[in-house]
C-alpha cells in the first residue's frame, strides 16, 4: 500500500518561491490563489532579527478536519494518503475552509477564465508563446484519477467550488512527482512512498528529526518538515499576498 | 386502525432515520473514499422523509376519520 | 363594495384590505425584490461581487453576512415554537393570543434561513440536490439541514396546521373570497368534544416532541462552528448552549414587537394585555441573564487561559477592529437587561419600553452572531498570516434586507389570510 508524503528541508530553503511557479503553472491556478505558498517570515526584535522560510502546500492531513466537516464528501481521503476534492459534487459552501488550520483552501469566486495573469487568447501573447506554452488548461486536469474516477486533479477550475493543491495528482499517475517537488533548485522538497523504506523520505525520517506544523490541533498532517523550526507567536510575514480577487 | 396508523407512523419514522443514519449513509471517519460515500444514494432523503413521516402522524391522528369506531 | 362589507364579517382583520397594508405590501414586494436583483448578480457573476474572500493569504473571510443572518434567522424560530408549546404544555390561557403568532414566526424564520444558507452556497442548484444525496452526518451541516429545515419546519408546519384548524372551521361558515382556503385549512374539522379532544392530545405530543428536537436543532448549528480547533475562538463546548440562549432571547424579542404590532393594528381587544407583555419581558429577562452569565464565562476562559492566537481574536473583538460591534452588542444587550429588572422589581410594564428593548436584543443578537461568524477568521489563523478584514457588499446587504422584508411579507399576508390570533371558544364569530 502507497502512502504519499512531502517532506520539506527547511535548512536548505531559500525562499525562492520557485515551487509556487512552477504550481502555478502546472495547475493553472489564477491570480491570487496559492495552492503552494512560502512564508517569508521574520522573527524577533531589530537588530536581532531572524528570517526563515516556510513552503506551505496542502497537509494531506491523515485526520483531515476539511474531509469531516465536508458536508457531501466531495472532499475526502484516498487510501494512499491524498486529500482531493471531487469538483463534480463540491456545492460551495466553503465550510472545509474554515475547519482547516492552515488555510489551504481556495475558493472560485468568480469564472477562473477572468484572472489569469496572462491571457492566452490574447494575438500578443499567442505570438510569444505559439499557442503551445503554457496552454491555458492543463489536458491533464479535466481527466478523472484514482480507482474512485473523480474529478479532482483540476481542483476547481469551475465557478462557485472549491480547490486545493492535490500533491499532483494526475503527475503521480504518471509517476511523476509534483511540480513544486520537480521545480524545486535545491531539492529543498522531497516526495515519496512513507511504506517504501527505500524512498528517500523514509531514509530522511530514520536519520534525522522531523516536526509536523501545528501538531497540538491533531490532524496528523501528510508533509514532514526536517531541520529549521515551526514557526512562533513571534514569527511576522515580510512578504505578504497583494493580489485580490 | 387510526391509532395503529400513528403508532406505526412514528415507529416507522424512526426506524428509517435510525436505519438510513446508521446503515445508509457515508459512514464516519476520514480515512478512505469509502467514508464519503454513501451507502445508498439519497439516504439522507430517507432520513428527513422518516423525520417528516414521524411528525406527520400527528396529522393522521387528528384527521384520519374513524369508520370503524363505535 | 359589496365584497368588503361581507368581509368585513370575519373577525381579526381578515380580508380586510386597509390601505396602510396594501403600502406596507408594496414597500415589503419592492425590498424584496431588490434583493432578487441583486442574488441574481451574484448568481451570473459569481461570489466575487460579495465582500467574502478566502482566509489566507487572500486575507478575508469566507463566511459572513449571510451566515451572520442564517444563524439568526434559525435562532428567531426557536422562541416562536418554545413559546407556543410552552403555552400549549402548560395550559397558560392568558397567553394564549400569542401561540399563533409565534408559530408563524418560527415558520417564517426557519424557510428565510434555509434559503439565506442557498444564498451562500457557490453552487446552489447542485447543493439543493447533492445535500438530499450524498449528505454525510459527521458534518456538522447534516444536522442542521436534516433537523433544522427539513425536521422542525415540518413539524412546526403541522404544528400550525393542526392548531390553525379550529378558527379556520370558523371562518369557513361565513361567506368570502378566502372561503376554500378555509376550508381547506380547516380539512373537515366540526369542532366536535371528539375532535377536540383528539386535537389537544395531538398538539400535546407534538409539543413535547418539539422542545427536545428544537434543543438538538438549535445545538447543531452551535457545533457547526463550536467543533473546530483550528479556528481560535470557535472552539468552545459552551458554543451550542450560547447559541440556543441567544436564539431565544431574539426570538422573543421579536415576538414581542409583533405582537405590539398586532395589538395596535386590531380593531378590537384580542387579549393581548399587559399581563401578556409582562410575561414576555421576564421569559427574556431569564434568557438574557442566562446569556450574559454565558457571555462572561466564555471571555474570562478566553483572556485568563487563552493561548496567544486565542487571545488575538479576544483582543480584536474587545479593543480591535471590531471593539464597536462588540460594545455595542453588549450595550443592546445588557441595557435592556437593566431595564427588564427595573420593570421587573417594579411590576410594572410598559409596552413600548418592552418593544424598544425587544428591537435593541435582536439588533444586539445580530451583532453578536457577526462577532462569532468573521473574527475567528479574520484574525484567527494559526499560521503566520497576516490579518484580514471584511466589509459586507451592497449585494449581501440587499439580499438579506430582502429576505427580512420577505418575512414581514409572509406575516403579513398571513394575517388576512387567517386570524394571527386565536378565537376564543366563546367569542362569536358574527359580532367580531
């Protein structure tokens, strides 16, 4: 049995935010939705002051409050560890959002087709990119993924719904790892099988300690953070989202 | 036979609320795929109509007329 | 106007058309209407053309106004129907002129939160369907869609049904244009000691089946935002408790401004006296004690013990950015609390004293339902976010001005339709 998690090296993120590229563009997010985000934090007094960085894509909680609050299972559990959200059946009522603890979750407001940063019908933008790169819906997106067959790889590309980051879940199909893993510089991010003790994250969890973010609400999360520190009380972004829908 | 008909509403009622929450509906829990469907397609449809049909009978009790009473 | 002299022959205003209520209609269709206009922008458009904007990094917050009204909305019901079954349980016979019209409110209140939660799904039509079919009961929403709208809307309707019957019967022996309403209202009730009796052992049951599910009704939609530790300031055991008090002392506070309202429009004494509105103003009176005790114990939890990100979203509420929704709410609150004692200690009531008292607790519940909606999310992440805000767009503020005017509506036609206070076994129906 597959069970999928991330792991996140904090001593060797440099905060380039590469990662949120590189999902931006495999999944076609629009402006102002992150599904994989960096803090850039800043902790303590000046001149004593610490940056650190902190790459937040989904959880994939294992006790996932989003998928027990979910009112018509359109967000839920797959057995290899995956928290989708099946856009076919999400009615929008938002309510995953507030039960997650890490605010991952991000909701269509309007038509996607609207906020693209780039518009790809656009003559002067079909002449730079042929028409070929990057598409402006990713195929892969519209297929139906896992043994349940629902549509959750193109997380909500639809008005009204929800969506998330899905560890990729139409790349591991293929075998692939996710984006932001694949783009990663420094391989900062590392994806693989939690049961394969050859995986390199299960050699990572035997040589070195790991913490889990916010363990103390319970939800058991999917994506393990090795060196660096959980964030504190004190911790204050320097870098913050100006985008809005 | 109008008695019979309330109390058989009521427990009717009942039995499909405790039937469909318990067998009928996606199970508790959020560890597999299993947990967001239902068993049965519609089975919270079958919960309200057990809530609607144990309230209901008090309908049946005042207006039912009785044919077979004295 | 030959019509109308017949009509005028039913007792409580029924049919009787004054000029006053066809204004009031107008302005009631007008308001509503509005609200249609705007649900429909935001139905082609999207929700963008609300204030409602994820948590996050997009910094908002994701439920607001809409959830703010669906959870007032469902807690006016609870009065409505506590008091009529408590009247119906206890036999109280002075108050009896406000068992219907409490029905009514729950009635009325319950269908304008059911279709204010529609307005806040981002698939409405989908959601109407996906709840009947997938609907999974270890969320929270299970319950209150299955309990509150389907559950207690129907039995409240039956309710009224069953206890409309009688006057109904009445009404249907005198010529009108409403006469197969009547008739069909009253479904060939005779007013015979069997059916009598039979009716008041019916409406008995159902009463005391009513209160504990109105308990467990009203505690879902509590748990709704009282099961979630991920949100600071939301997870609270006492967070069900403090919403079904809440829900009452609305309830009857807008009960006893309708039930002014009804008083001053009827032509003649309904028995709606002092007494009535003395017994009203000390069942709020307990509830907002209740209510206060609960408020006090919920701020002393959260400022004494509280950890950092608790104490963020206190501290907002108290001194922030939403200080002057919270003091106010409180100021809604406990002054009309001081004035009921006041009233209290000296045994006398004053009626618009009571109505002023029972707008200000419902204004003051309103803000107070905000205040657990958005600064949880705001200012309550977890991780290091920077803080939100959110401000209601005209869209959001129009449709719920339009859901409460469709209420008023729906009273008010009830109240032509059948009489909105119930007719004496002795009173005859001719001389009203």
């Amino acid at each position: 049995m597959v069970k999928y998690a991330m792991a996140v090296d904090l001593d060797r993120c440099q905060g380039c935010r590469a990662c949120m590229e590189a999902c931006k563009i495999e999944n076609n997010t629009v402006e102002s939705v992150f599904w994989m985000y960096v803090f850039r934090l800043e902790s303590g007094e000046f001149p004593d002051t610490k940056m650190s960085f902190l790459p937040r894509p989904c959880q994939h909680c294992d006790n996932a409050p989003c998928v027990k609050v979910c009112p018509v299972g359109a967000r839920f559990k797959r057995e290899d560890g995956l928290v989708l959200t099946d856009a076919d059946r999400c009615i929008g009522c938002r309510y995953c959002e507030l039960a997650c603890p890490y605010g991952v979750n991000y909701f269509n407001w309007t038509k996607p087709e609207k906020r693209q940063y780039l518009d790809y019908d656009h003559p002067d933008v079909e002449r730079v990119t042929g028409g070929v790169m990057p598409p402006y819906k990713n195929p892969d997106l519209d297929q139906l993924y896992g043994e349940e067959q629902r549509l959750t790889a193109g997380g909500g590309h639809f008005k009204g719904v929800m969506e998330k980051c899905t560890f990729c879940v139409h790349r591991l199909d293929k075998g692939l790892d996710p984006a932001c893993v694949h783009t990663c510089p420094v391989q900062a991010l590392i994806f693989g099988d939690l049961e394969d003790p050859s995986s390199g994250i299960a050699e990572m969890i035997n040589d070195r300690t790991h913490f889990r973010l916010l363990e103390e609400v319970g939800t058991e999360p999917s994506v393990l953070y090795f060196g660096g520190a959980a964030p504190t009380e004190d911790s204050r972004e320097i870098e913050t989202v100006k985008a809005r829908v | 036979m109008r008695k019979g008909l309330t109390i058989g509403m009521i427990v009717g009622g009942i039995a499909l609320m405790v039937i469909s929450y318990f067998g009928l509906t996606a199970p508790w829990g959020a560890e597999s795929v299993a947990n967001s469907e239902p068993r049965l397609q519609f089975a919270p449809l079958v919960f309200v109509l057990g809530v609607m049909m144990a309230f209901g009978s008090a309908l049946v009790y005042e207006m039912l007329p009785d044919r077979d009473e004295d | 106007m030959a019509t109308a002299t017949h009509e005028a022959t039913l007792p409580r205003g029924v049919g009787r058309l004054t000029r006053g209520w066809i204004v009031f209609v107008v302005a009631m269709v007008a308001i509503s209407a509005l609200g249609w206009f705007a649900y429909v922008r935001e139905y082609t458009e999207g929700m963008t053309v609300t204030g409602m904007r994820n948590v996050g990094t997009m910094g908002g917050a994701t439920w607001g106004l809409y959830i703010t009204f669906v959870v007032y909305f469902v807690g006016v019901s609870f009065a409505g129907i506590t008091i009529a079954a408590v009247i119906r349980l206890f036999n109280l016979q002075t108050l009896r002129p406000l068992a219907r019209m409490a029905e009514v409110l729950t009635v009325v209140s319950l269908v304008l939160g059911a279709i204010a939660i529609v307005a806040d799904l981002g698939q409405p039509l989908r959601g109407i369907v996906n709840l009947f079919r997938y609907a999974r009961p270890q969320s929270p929403f299970f319950g209150t869609f299955t309990m509150v709208i389907a559950g207690y809307l129907f039995a409240s309707l039956v309710y009224l049904w069953l206890t409309s019957r009688r006057d109904a019967s009445l009404l249907a022996e005198r010529p009108s244009r409403l006469r197969w309403l009547h008739r069909f209202v009253a479904a060939g009730y005779t007013d015979t000691p069997v059916e009598r009796e039979r009716h008041s052992k019916a409406t008995f049951w159902l009463a005391v089946s009513i209160l504990p599910m109105l308990v467990v009704a009203h505690s879902t939609l509590g748990f709704v935002f009282g099961l979630q530790v991920g949100r600071p300031g939301w997870y609270s055991a006492l967070m069900a408790p403090a919403f079904v008090v809440l829900a009452g002392v609305s309830g009857t506070g807008l009960l006893i401004v309708l039930a002014a309202i009804v008083r001053k429009t009827m032509a003649k004494d309904v028995g709606l006296t002092t007494e009535v509105f003395a017994w009203l103003g000390r069942f709020m009176m307990f509830l907002l004690m209740i209510y206060v005790y609960f408020m006090v114990t919920e701020l002393l939890t959260a400022t004494y013990a509280g950890s950092a990100r608790e104490l963020q979203v206190t501290r907002e509420m108290l001194w922030g950015e939403y200080s002057w929704i919270f003091w106010t709410s409180v100021a809604l609150l406990v002054v009309p609390l001081i004035g009921l004692g006041f009233q209290a200690i000296a045994r006398t009531w004053n009626i618009p004293w009571l109505v002023v008292a029972g707008i200000a607790v419902n204004l003051g519940a309103i803000g107070k339902r905000y205040l657990i909606a958005v600064p949880s999310q705001t200012h309550g992440q977890l991780l290091p976010y920077v803080d939100g805000s959110y401000a209601p767009s005209w869209i959001e503020y129009a449709v719920v001005a339009s859901l409460t005017a469709f209420g008023a509506l729906v009273i008010g036609v009830f109240m032509k339709v059948l009489p909105i206070v119930e007719i004496d076994g002795e009173e005859e129906v001719a001389n009203a």
